[in-house]
C-alpha cells in the first residue's frame, strides 16, 4: 500500500511538472525592448521602473501575464506585453530571475 501511494504520488509530481523548461537564453535575446527602461541588466537607472534582475520567476512571469491580459494597467507595459506568448512570458521571467 505505502509503495502504491508514493507511485500515484510521484506520477502526480510529474504531471504537474511543466513540459517545457523556460530558456533564459531566448528571454535574454526577447528581453532587447525591455532594456530601455529596466536596463541591459535588469537593473532600472530610474526608480520609476522595477528592477527586474533576481525577482523571482513565478511572480515575474504573473505580473507579465495580467499586463498583457489587462488584469494589472499600465499605459506603457499593458501595450508592450500584449503581444508576448505564454513561452515568451516564460522565456523573459526565466532570464531576469537568473540576473543577480
């Protein structure tokens, strides 16, 4: 019974998993429009904007999912995330929470 119970629950885990990891490359390379307010870097010189470097991944990845769905406003970020993809999301929050 124990060895049935962690089997459903370890194919549970690997369900639940993601299927695709997020590549910080390609949100490194999506990232070149960001930098003009966050900086090459992830790094903003104007406390007007965030710091995106080192947040955590899962809440940058939200926050770029409610501008882009209209669930958080913003006259400038509402327009630039409204074209970015699930994968792009992913991508861009991967590589700002690698940046230290």
């Amino acid at each position: 019974m124990k060895f049935i119970c962690t089997l459903i629950f370890m194919i549970t885990l690997l369900l639940s998993a993601p299927l695709m990891a997020a590549d910080a490359a390609a949100g490194k390379a999506k990232a070149a429009t960001c930098v003009a307010c966050h900086g090459p870097e992830g790094v903003s010189v104007n406390p007007m904007w965030p710091n995106l470097a080192g947040q955590k991944e899962a809440y940058l990845a939200k926050q770029m999912r409610d501008f882009r769905d209209g669930r958080r406003n913003d006259p400038v970020m509402g327009p630039m995330a409204k074209g970015l993809s699930d994968e792009d999301i992913a991508n861009l929050a991967a590589y700002y929470a690698s940046l230290k």
